[in-house]
C-alpha cells in the first residue's frame, strides 16, 4: 500500500473524507504529538538537559523525523529499537543536519548483537560491572560513551511492585554495595580502572510520577553515588516523568536539572516515553454486540489482552470518549473484547443511551504502550495504524491481516 496511505473520514468527529476508518484503528494525533514535544522542547531550552524519546512507549516512525526535531534522539530497550532509531530518526530523514543520539540499555547483551548494537548506539548502558567488563572496553575503543545503571534503592510508588526497579530483589542497577564491592578493597580512594570505564551513570525508577519523586531519588543518588558523580561526564534520570501531563511541576523538575548541573558539572538527560505521546491516540472500535447477564457487556471489535495489554497488566480502565463512570449516565455496562478470555474486560462505563450495534466506540489515550506491546492471540487480527495529520486528515498508513498472525508461526 501506498506509504501515505489514503485519505479517510471517520464518523467519530475527526474529519475527513472518503471511506470510513476501519476497526479496529489505532489513530495517533500528529498536532497533540507536537504539543507534547513542545513542552518537552521547553524544558531542554531552559536548562540544556538532553531528552530522548524511550522508544518501548512509543515507536511510530512515521512521526520520528518530527520527534527528532524536538527531542535530542531516542532510546532502546533492545537491538531492533536502535535500528529503528538508526533507520528512521537518525537518517537522512530525521537529522537535518543536527546529530541525534542513539541510546542503548539491556539488562544483558548477547555477544552475537554486540557488533550491530556498536553500529547503531553511541551511547551503551550496562546494567552490571561484569557486563560492563566483558563489552565495556570494546565499546570504548569504537568511540561509544559507556554508563552504568545504578539502582538508588529508593521506592517512590506503592503497589505497582512490576513497575519498581526498586522493589527488593530488583534486577536492575547496581546496588551502592554491589558498586563499591567492584571497585575493591581501596574502594573510593583507589577508583582505579573500573570506574575510568564510565563515562556516565543511569538510573530508572519512577513511573507515571510527578517531579517531587524525582528530587527525593536524586537525594537518595547523591548520598549513595554522589562521590562518584565527579568523575563522571553525563546522567541520565531514565523515564517515568509524566512532563506532558496537565499540573506536572516542571520548574521544580528543572530545579532537579540544574542541581546535577551545578554541582557536578553532568549533562543530564531524560528519556521519557510516556510523556511524548501521552494523550495524543485513540484505539477506535466498533461494537458487535451486546450480552446481558446481570450486567450489559457490550463487545467490541478489540480486545484487551491483545490490542491494550497495558489494561490488563497496570491495571486501569482507558478514557472513552462521550462515557461516564458507572452510574454517572443513564445506562451502564461494562465493555469487553472478543477473545475467550474471560477476563478480556476493559472497563465498566455509563453512556446517555445504549451503545448499538455497529456504533464506533473510541477509547482515549491509546498511542503509548499499545501497538508497541499487541499480539494476535486467539487468531485476533492487528488493528490498523492510522494518522491524523496537523490538517485534521486522517490516512491509514499501514493495515494488517492474516499474514502478520501466520508469519509469526511455523
Ligand atoms: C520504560 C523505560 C523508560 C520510559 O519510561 P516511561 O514510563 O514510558 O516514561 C525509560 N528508560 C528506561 C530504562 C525504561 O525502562
């Protein structure tokens, strides 16, 4: 299909013309991307702390060159991340003219993608002393900056023990003990070798969190690595910072920039990803049918476990849009997927009258951590990419089918 895709009108208020949006569609909104990055762009403007889109949250290249031009580069989670990074934001497409940062970090490398990571990243972070051993030296010689993720064993959520790289046990970061252990018996006084092969530290703890958590973690990084951030050039605050949210404290968040800055003389940087795209996509579906047993299900044309993973595994309950809570408006019902999973539920809603077959459900905040995290389980099909245009447009770019599902089989 044409790259551009077609021109399409959706019957849910975004405008258009031609055929309807097929569902179910993940639309993303190019103009609440832009705001985003603008506010993002704000705050590198004021303080010179470098941002970098984490590309696990968010990964619609179709939107890099623009990302790029506000953010410094991106980061990735794994090999193909970079390459998309490489492909898309740091091309002939994306760059013009300024240099983007291309960022690793893995909780383990293979050796076997060692050689391609070095081609992509120019900035590799380890997660261990022995991982930073055994590939460390070889990144240097290639020119790489080389960071280490600590773990500032400081919890600032409650509940979300899978989002807390703090949690006990936790296997990501170096531990204050398990750092000095490394550098051994001189400890700080003998630094020596170990420590000359970083050129920058990395933590990531916070999710979804406002900048208050982010200066109570640095207070808990200072006290455990603050001897250590002399020697280094660069830090890195991970993501988890909801910038982009309505109420975010940024001056104080610029306040946590500048204290790293200050007194250490570090480049910082941010790699948020919820932030650049939060609130800017929609998953539109469209209803099939309706089941009454003690409460109305109505099922839609997406699932849940396949097309918005992260209901099910945060868990929360997506912004629809014309909905209200249970028992807010008239007529309440719960909304659920077409798998056989029992628990395909995405959430219980009021509406002013019943939905009906075949009306077009749209659910609110659906760009981050959903095309990025589907499956096709239960022979589901992927829903479609589509794209609203600053002009209001909206194209599908990309469509898929039963190749995708078999393609992933043998
Ligand atoms: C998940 C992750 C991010 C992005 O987190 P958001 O919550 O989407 O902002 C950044 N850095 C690392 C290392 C991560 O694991």
């Amino acid at each position: 299909m044409d790259e551009r895709g077609r021109k399409l009108s959706d019957p849910v208020g975004f405008r258009g013309s031609g055929e309807a949006l097929p569902t179910p569609c993940y639309l993303v909104d190019e103009a609440l991307v832009e705001e985003n990055l603008k506010i993002l762009k704000g705050v590198t403007d004021r303080t010179g702390a470098r941002i970098l889109l984490a590309q696990k949250a968010f990964s619609m290249y179709a939107l890099y060159p623009l990302i790029g031009r506000y953010l410094c580069g991106a980061t990735a989670s794994g090999l193909y991340e970079a390459r998309l990074c490489a492909e898309e934001m740091a091309g002939p497409l994306g760059t013009q003219g300024r240099r983007v940062e291309n960022h690793i970090f893995s909780p383990a490398y293979k050796e076997s993608e060692f050689g391609e990571v070095l081609e992509y990243c120019d900035t590799i972070v380890f997660n261990s002393w022995r991982q930073a051993e055994r590939f460390g030296a070889c990144a240097k010689e290639a020119g790489k900056s080389v960071g280490l993720r600590i773990n500032p064993e400081c919890s600032t959520q409650e509940g979300h023990a899978v989002y807390d790289p703090c949690a006990p046990g936790s296997r990501l970061g170096v531990t204050r003990e398990a750092f000095e252990e490394a550098l051994g018996p001189e400890g700080r006084a003998g630094q020596g070798d170990r420590l000359g092969l970083l050129d920058g530290l990395h933590f990531h703890t916070l999710c979804e969190q406002d900048s208050d958590a982010l200066e109570k973690t640095l207070d808990a990084v200072e006290e455990k690595f603050g001897g250590y951030l002399p020697r280094m050039k660069w830090i890195n605050f991970g993501g988890g910072h909801h910038i982009t949210r309505p109420g975010y404290d940024i001056p104080r968040l610029e306040r946590c920039i500048r204290r790293m800055q200050d007194r250490y003389g570090l480049t910082v940087y941010l790699e948020p990803g919820e932030a650049v795209a939060l609130n800017a996509g929609y998953l539109v579906t469209e209803v099939l049918e309706i089941v009454h047993n003690g409460i109305d299900t109505v099922i839609v044309d997406a699932s849940a476990a396949c097309h918005m993973p992260d209901v099910l595994e945060m868990p929360y309950r997506p912004p629809l849009r014309g909905s209200g809570l249970p028992g807010e408006k008239a007529y309440t019902c719960r909304i659920g997927g077409p798998t056989c999973l029992a628990g395909d539920i995405i959430g219980d809603y009021s509406f002013d009258r019943p939905p009906q077959e075949g009306d077009r459900l749209v659910f609110e905040d659906m760009a981050i951590y959903s095309m990025v995290k589907n499956n096709t389980f239960n022979g589901m099909p992927l829903p479609a990419i589509g794209l609203r245009g600053k002009d209001g447009t909206c194209r599908i770019r990309k469509e898929f089918g039963y190749g995708e599902f078999k393609g992933r089989l043998s």
